[in-house]
C-alpha cells in the first residue's frame, strides 16, 4: 500500500470517550456539579490510567468560556511511538474503555441526582 500509514491509523482509530448521558439542565448550579462530577471522574481515571501502566495519559486543566469561565479537567492520549500499529491503539483504547467503564459504575448514581 502506498500513503501515509500515519493518517490511515489516526484516521481510523476509534475515539476513546466515556459517553455520559446529557441531561437537561434548568440552573448553573446542575451544570457545576455536572463539571465537578466529570472533573473527580477524569481525575481519578488518570490516576488508574497510571497504575495500570500500560498506556501513558496526560492530565490538565483547560478553562471554558463558551457558557462561563470554569476549569475542566481533561486528559490527553500521548503517543511517542512513530511506528505504532492499529493493533496497539485499538489496544489502547479498549485498555481505557474497560478502565472508563468500570469506574463509571461508581459515578453514576452521583450523576443521576444532579
């Protein structure tokens, strides 16, 4: 095959994003809890991320403005291997879903009652 096989694997690599249902939300004070909720969630999923120590997430604090300034935490996927396969990201991926998934369970009841 001919091109660039770094954009095929980034092109098809699957998005590795733990889906929270959204809810309607009438005040600033739901959306807050929301934030905070889904901040200790990526907080934590950092922390078993590193523990795990098979895949290597970085973690920090953007600011939105879109709705009102408030910190966001996120983590981003870091890849240092130029030479990486399809296999291994979809590796990483299913390693950070089983990961996302199971530490869901204990935030989703939280979740409910905002």
């Amino acid at each position: 095959k001919t091109g660039n096989k770094n954009n095929q694997i980034s092109s098809s690599a699957k998005l590795c994003r733990l889906q929270i249902p959204r809810k309607e939300e009438n005040s600033g004070t739901s959306k807050s809890c929301a934030v905070v909720l889904i901040n200790s969630l990526n907080i934590k999923l950092h922390k078993a991320l590193r523990g795990d120590d098979t895949t290597f997430v970085s973690r920090t604090t953007l600011e939105s403005t879109r709705y009102r300034p408030q910190n966001i935490v996120v983590l981003r996927a870091v890849l240092v291997n130029p030479l990486i396969t399809r296999d291994v990201l979809e590796e990483i991926v299913d390693t950070h879903n089983r990961i996302g998934l199971n530490m869901w369970k204990e935030f989703k009841p939280a979740f409910g009652r905002i």
